[in-house]
C-alpha cells in the first residue's frame, strides 16, 4: 500500500541530458556554463540580442505628389539633411538631421514649403520586449509561434508580472538562497521569492536537493533582463518555494497535500505540480479540489508516459479543477513522450532532446539554470518534459493574474480559448486545446472577448472522444 502513497515526478532529466551530451562530441550540447563556456564540448559563443535605441537625430517628410524627385533631394540636401531610407516611391522618407540641430526647428522648416505635406518626429517603438540575458536566444520556447514558442515577447510588453500574483512551485525545492550547504541559483538573484516551507525535512528552507524544482522555478520567474543566464515567463510575480519531493523526487500524496493547504494559507494565486502519478486518492483529490473552490488556478504536467500507454496521470487527471498540460517540440508536434487523454487542456514546449531540430548546435530541450552534481555547481541545462511544459502555463496564468483576475474559470479559458489549435481541428486529446499563446492570451483578457463557460465548452467536447 505505502507504494500506492509515491508519486514520482514526471520528469527527471539530468540522466538523460548527461548520457546524451556524453554520448559523443557530434551530439547536442546540453548545458552552458555560466561564464558561456560550454558543459561538455565547444562550439561557439552565443551573440547576446541586438538592442534597439530610440535617436533624436531623425525626423519624416512626407512630400506632396506633384513635387518632382530631384527637388525633393535638393530640398533635404538644402537643410543640411540626408536621406536615410524612403517609401511610397520616394514620396515618404526617413531624414536624418545635421548634428547639434534640435528635430522641431528642422520639422517646423520643412512645414513651411508647399511641396511638403508633413514633417513629424520619428518616434520609435519596441516592437517587443527582448530581454538582454544572454542565453536567451536559445529559448526558443520563449519566442515566436512560427520558431516553437509562445510569444513571449508581444506579451512581456504588455504584462511582465505583479510581485503580489504568487506562484507557488511544490516540488524537489529551489535554489532561492545561501543556506547551509545550498546556494541561491545566480540568475534567481533578482527573482520574488515569499516564504515557503519543506514538507521532508520540516523546516522553513525548502531548498532543492535534486535540481528539477529548480529548473521549473526558472521557466516561471527566472530573473530577466538581468544581464545574465536566461529568461522566465512572469518574472515580475513572486515565487513560493513549497518542497514537497525527496531528492530522488518521489513525495507521497500526504505531503503533496500539506504542501497545497500551505499554499492555500499562506495567498498563493497559482500553484505549478510537475509532477504526477497513476493512483487516485481522496486527500489528493480533496486537496486539488479546496485549490479549486478558493480561487487557486492549478497546474499539472500530463505525463511522460506516452510509451507505456500514457496511464491515466493524478493530480492532472482531476480535470475539473486543474489545467493539464501536455508537452509539444519545435515543431510544434507532440513531444514523443507526452501523455494524451481526455484530461488533457493544453500544451506547452516541454522539448525534445532526441532532435535539434531549430539547428542551433543543442538538443531542443527548454533552457534554464540549475545544479550539476554539487549544490554550489550551475549551469543552464537543456531539460525536457511535461515537468517542463507545465510551468510555461503556470507564468501565464500568473500574468493574466496579474491583469486582474485571479478566478480560475477565467484564467483557464483565457488560455485555452487564445491557444493555437493543432492536430485535429477543436479539442482533441492529443494537444487539448492547442499549444498557449501568452501574448493573445493577455492581449484579449478583459476585452470582453472571452464570454465562454469554459465548463460547457469542455463537456461537449471531451463528450465527443470518449
Ligand atoms: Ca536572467
Ligand atoms: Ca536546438
Ligand atoms: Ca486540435
């Protein structure tokens, strides 16, 4: 019976990123360390991103129709002025103006001639937020539809995350600070982190002795735009390190429940499991369920276990009260590990370290930092998984929170409504409702947009598969 009680974590990586990376020097790299050096061979360093800067030494003329090409040249020429780029024949252009000339004096000159339709100040936007850290052009799973993300960047210009939304991660811990023999991850330097608890050892420092929880906290709130390592999803919230999973990443559904009811006591809005296993009880039910009923989102990783006939997974399967989340890779396919089934609500990248299919010299795992075999030894590692996936669905809930809304029915529709339909049309148990988009999901709440029950939307259609 006491077996009954386990539940492993559905995603135990670092064997399997290490038996790759070691497994010869033509195979994906799998960790980068901290100064960029790589963990286990050696192509080149990584460019950190361009950034964009606004200039005040530019304005834009747009000339009338019948002003005659050579005139409009000698018209800039004649201020001092240069062309920089035009359009629309030649008629629109962008000017730069001559050094030490402040832009309204020279927009004001070009207003007074007849040929000029307009002068104005070029104003620059950001098309999207883009994070400096340096590594974070090997997350794909941050970026755009097309390369296998889930457009982070649209998103973070609208939302990047309230420190009063708290994410509450139950698993092996986190690397949040030095204590002991522990030491705080370096790119968790600058992330939130509220008072947690550690539900094996009983204590108030649940730090991570096995890695994975670790891992996980970073795809939710790494510290970003710090300069350094790689990004998370809603950096801005904080985080509530709840350890509830041993060091070999196995906890008991008791545990599991403490952990949740410290969660519920202590004001966390989201709460992140990626875990799972295939026995049903009523304490985790019941805990799932009082998450629920208190206004908690709560989400779970589907599973890893495809291959075995993807076995129903608990706390995932307890659809009503729970987000799902599956896995897909790059190409937007399902993850070959990744479970299907009728509980299954979205997906999200959880990787594939079995291809590198975005060709840039790694196994197409989701980046992000945590420790070797010392507690003290960091690096950013490739890892994959629904473990993996599931925290990708837990940041966005977290910034649609931070929106304004922390109701679970609505936060959970926000997703699942905005997310990008794959495989067969609709829901299906393979993909759920398709993989997330962050940036629709927080551009469309509270546009009124979303005035679906999400639970009739789920009855019909999970009615239509079983
Ligand atoms: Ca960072
Ligand atoms: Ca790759
Ligand atoms: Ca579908």
């Amino acid at each position: 019976m006491a077996s009954k009680q386990k539940t492993r974590i559905t995603a135990l990586l670092l064997v399997v990123a290490l038996s790759l990376g070691l497994s010869g020097q033509n195979r994906p790299i799998t960790a980068i360390n901290e100064d960029g050096s790589l963990r286990l061979t050696a192509p080149s360093d990584p460019a950190p991103p361009s950034v964009l800067r606004p200039s005040l030494s530019e304005i834009i003329v747009r000339f009338a129709p019948d002003c005659p090409p050579q005139m409009r040249e000698a018209l800039i020429q004649a201020h001092g002025c240069s062309t920089l780029d035009s359009c629309q024949e030649g008629r629109l252009r962008r000017v730069r103006i001559p050094p030490g000339e402040r832009p309204q004096r020279m927009i004001e000159n070009f207003q007074t001639l007849d040929v000029v339709e307009y002068a104005e100040p070029e104003h620059y936007v950001r098309a999207a937020f883009v994070p400096d850290d340096r590594f974070f052009p090997f997350q794909w799973n941050l970026g755009g539809i097309a390369t296998g993300g889930i457009q982070m960047e649209a998103a973070w210009d609208i939302q990047q995350g309230d420190p009063n939304v708290i994410v509450a991660v139950l698993d092996t811990g986190v690397a949040y600070e030095d204590f002991g023999i522990f030491r705080q991850a370096p790119d968790l330097a600058d992330t939130r982190f509220v008072p947690g608890y550690d539900f094996i050892n009983y204590d108030n420092h649940p730090n991570d002795d096995q890695g994975h929880g670790t891992h996980v906290t970073g795809t939710i709130a790494q510290s970003t735009d710090n300069g350094l390592g790689v990004a998370g999803v809603a950096f801005g919230c904080s985080i509530m390190p709840v350890k509830i999973l041993d060091r070999d990443g196995i906890g008991g559904h008791f545990t599991i429940a403490q952990g949740i009811y410290f969660a519920l006591d202590n004001g966390a809005t989201i709460i992140n499991m990626s875990l799972g296993g295939p026995d049903d009880s009523q304490t985790l039910r019941d805990a799932v369920a009082e998450a629920y009923r208190r206004g908690v989102t709560f989400v779970c990783s589907a599973g890893n276990e495809f291959d075995e006939g993807s076995p129903i997974s608990y706390p995932a399967a307890y659809d009503e009260f729970c987000i799902a989340v599956g896995a897909v890779r790059f190409d937007m396919n399902r993850a070959p590990y990744s479970n299907i089934g009728p509980y299954v609500d979205v997906v999200a990248p959880g990787g594939d370290l079995s291809v590198d299919q975005n060709d840039d010299g790694f196994a197409d795992g989701i980046l992000q930092q945590t420790f070797g075999e010392q507690f003290d030894d960091f690096a950013y590692w490739f890892f994959q998984g629904t473990s993996m996936a599931a925290p990708h669905v837990a940041g966005l809930a977290a910034l649609l929170a931070s929106r304004g809304t922390t109701d679970p029915d609505e936060i959970r529709t926000a997703i699942e409504m905005t997310a990008i339909d794959l495989g067969v049309p609709g829901w299906d148990p393979e993909y759920g409702w398709g993989v997330i988009d962050a940036a629709a999901a927080v551009r469309h709440y509270g546009t009124g947009n979303l005035n679906v029950n999400p639970g009739s939307i789920r009855r019909q259609s999970t009615g239509t598969v079983e």
